[in-house]
C-alpha cells in the first residue's frame, strides 16, 4: 500500500470489475452535458496522509440524465459488499484496509436528471 490511497483505492476497483460503465476521475469530478456518461469520482475527504493518520475517500458515483436509481445503487452497494470486513476482500499486503464508514449516505437525483449515491471511506493503516 502506498500513501496515495486514491490510486491504490482505483486500482482496487477496477481489479474488481467495479467501475463497468463508469468514467473514474481520481481526486475530481470533471463531468459534462453528455446524457450518457456515467462517473464515479475518488475524492480524498479529510484525515491526513495515510502514514500518519486515518485518511477518508468519498466515492462519489453519478448516472446517466433521467437514468433510473437503480444502476448508481447497486453499483454503490455492489462496493460497499466487496469491502465489507467479513469479506476479506481488499487488504494492501496486510498494511492497509479501506472500510465502509456508513454504508451508501446519499441516494439523490441532480437537477438535471443525473442519479446519484455517495460512499464514505476510511483507510486504517496498521
């Protein structure tokens, strides 16, 4: 695990087939008028380098205009399964684990449309 847990995070997912049909943006949302992109922005939310603190990522995944909630929501839960403690599933060589703070924390729609949910992270370093 190195201390840029954006690109270790991203690389985790896309490892996992969970960003399918997803344009991933590391660090910022650069989003467009295009009815028919979906995004799935990585931002650091707080909490210091990872060797001195316990940092957080927001995930942030946002759908196609007038798409139905359903594709950000399981794309969101589909995450927040696969990084479940029980699950085993994301370790960084024993020295880093991402957890699931508080599950999917928002689950909107944007004015123009767009469906949108938000996953909160924490990276415990041991």
């Amino acid at each position: 695990m190195s201390n840029n847990h954006i690109a270790d995070l991203k690389d985790f997912l896309v490892a996992n087939n969970l960003t399918t049909g997803f344009i991933v943006q590391p660090y910022e949302l650069r989003s467009t008028t295009t009815a028919t992109e979906r995004y799935m922005a990585l931002l650091p939310d707080g909490g210091g380098v990872a060797s001195i603190r316990q940092p957080f990522v927001r995930i942030l995944l946002i759908g196609q205009i007038n798409e139905l909630q359903a594709f950000v929501f399981n794309a969101a839960n589909a995450i927040c399964d696969k990084l479940k403690p029980d699950s085993g599933a994301y370790s960084g060589g024993n020295v880093a684990l991402f957890e699931v703070m508080n599950d999917i924390t928002i689950n909107e729609r944007a004015t123009d449309g767009r469906p949108y949910c938000q996953v909160n992270l924490r990276l415990l370093v041991w």
